[in-house]
C-alpha cells in the first residue's frame, strides 16, 4: 500500500506562443481537453487516484491557475509561482511543499493512477532521487509512430517517462545539478566538461 504523498506538477511557460496549445485554441497547453477533460485535470485526477495528499501546481498563467480554482479534487491543490526555469521551479516546488516529492508535468495527459503507485513501490527505499524510464521496445509497441528521445544505456535504450521522485532533502543536490546544466544548455561543450 503506497502511502499517501505530495506531488508537484510543472506547468510553467517557456515563454512566447506554445505551437500546441496555439493549434488547440487554448491560452496554456495545460487546458487542451482531451476526452472532454483538459490535460490538468487529467493529472490531477490521476494523482488524487494514485493517493497524492497535496499538489502543488508551477505556473504564472492566469488561465491555468483559474482552472486549478475550478477543479473541485478531494485533496488540497494550490498554485505555486513559476521560477525562471524548470530547475528553480522544482527547487521552488520542494522548498515549499518538502520532501518526499512526486514530480511530473502537466501534458502527461494519459498518466494513470496505477502508473503512479507502481513508480512509487519500485522506487528503492534508500533512494535520495528516483527517475522513471521506459524501454524503447515497450514505447514502440504501446505508440509505434510517435517520436520521443531515447537514452542509451548498457542494457538498451530508454525514453524518459515525465515522472520522477525525490524522496529526500539530498536528491535537491540533482535539481541543483539540472539547473547548471540548464545554464549552458545553448554550450554542449561544456555540459560534457
């Protein structure tokens, strides 16, 4: 039985005009309705049915935090300022709602509740951080034509599943990590340095 946890939800801007969200008509991607549901209340639901206690929503949108007021859940859900980045944000995020923390994003549109909890149980229990991938064999099959990044590794390669977990205070040392990377990300050089 997993126990209840607090999650976090990014759905912050890159800034400009979101391709996605433009073609759907919307003003953030997070309200493309899908299934007669948007994408936030697609990842709120799947949280609040996984067991979350309490959300945390990263966003500066106005349409967006409106529909968080909107969205009547079961748990408590607030809305939490966008940082400057997707790595201050998370700082941001776990600062204010502490650890441990459930990370995901907010067009993770098919998330459901039994992925969740089945992460959570698999996630080592001396774990600072933990970070879900899924086999390529297993993304090609459920989805052959769609277009992902796969990482390699020893034993194969794998696609990142927008679903991470930082169980203590000393996984924030990856956030702060992730947010150096972030700094030089236009200078592949000195990622690899």
């Amino acid at each position: 039985m997993i126990q209840p946890f607090t999650a976090l939800v990014l759905a912050g801007s890159r800034g400009g005009i979101d391709p996605v969200a433009d073609y759907a008509g919307v003003a953030h991607k997070g309200l493309i309705v899908l299934g007669g549901r948007t994408l936030l209340a697609r990842v709120l639901e799947a949280l609040a049915g996984a067991g979350a206690s309490r959300i945390g929503v990263i966003s500066l949108e106005p349409p967006l935090r409106a529909a968080v007021g909107a969205l009547s859940l079961a748990v408590p859900v607030e809305g939490i300022d966008a940082a400057a980045s997707p790595s201050l944000s998370v700082r941001l995020g776990a600062e204010r709602l502490g650890t441990p923390l459930l990370i995901t994003t907010v067009d993770h549109a098919l998330l459901q509740p039994e992925w969740v909890t089945q992460f959570l149980s698999a996630c080592p229990p001396d774990a600072d951080i933990a970070v879900l991938l899924a086999p390529e064999a297993v993304v090609r099959a459920a989805a052959p034509t769609t277009k992902r990044t796969y990482l390699s590794f020893r034993d194969g390669r794998y696609s990142g599943c927008n679903l991470f977990y930082l169980r203590t205070a000393r996984g924030l040392a990856m956030v702060d990590l992730w947010r150096r990377v972030e700094t030089y990300r236009k200078q592949p050089w000195r990622i690899a340095a």
